[in-house]
C-alpha cells in the first residue's frame, strides 16, 4: 500500500516538497528571532545607538521593550521545551 500511495502522490511531489522547505525556513527564522543571544545584541546595539544620539529616549524605550518582550518569550518557549 506505501508504494502505491507514493506512486499516486508523485505528482503532487513539489508542492509537498515546497511545504516541507517553507516549514524549515519558518522554524530557522523563529529560532533566530528568538535566540536570547541574537536579542541581548539588538539590545547592546540598541543602546550604542541611544548613546551615539541616533535615537531618543522615546524610540530607545519603544524598541527595547519590543525586544524585552521577545526575551521573555524565548525565555518561556524554552522552559516549557524543557
């Protein structure tokens, strides 16, 4: 039965194909949007740029609670994997 269902699902091989590599693409770009040493440099790099007057206070503490935010996130996600 294994090979017959292959041998009528071939044509449909590509799709299935496709799927399986946007399934790996989406699980890469979410383990890097929540990596926590990916998000600790966002924020280092977030505070040079306060330092360096590219932004203000106001921004500053728009984004870094976005990226606190995803801290915490990661943080959960892991402790629940574990």
């Amino acid at each position: 039965m294994g090979l017959l269902k292959e041998v009528l699902l071939l044509p449909a091989a590509p799709v299935r194909g496709t799927a399986w590599v946007l399934r790996q693409v989406v699980a890469e770009a979410e383990r890097q949007y929540y990596d926590p040493g990916v998000i600790q440099h966002e924020l280092r790099a977030l505070a040079k740029e306060l330092d360096d007057g590219l932004i203000d206070e106001a921004e500053f503490d728009r984004r870094e609670d976005e990226l606190l935010d995803r801290l915490e996130e990661a943080r959960e996600q892991r402790h629940r994997g574990q």
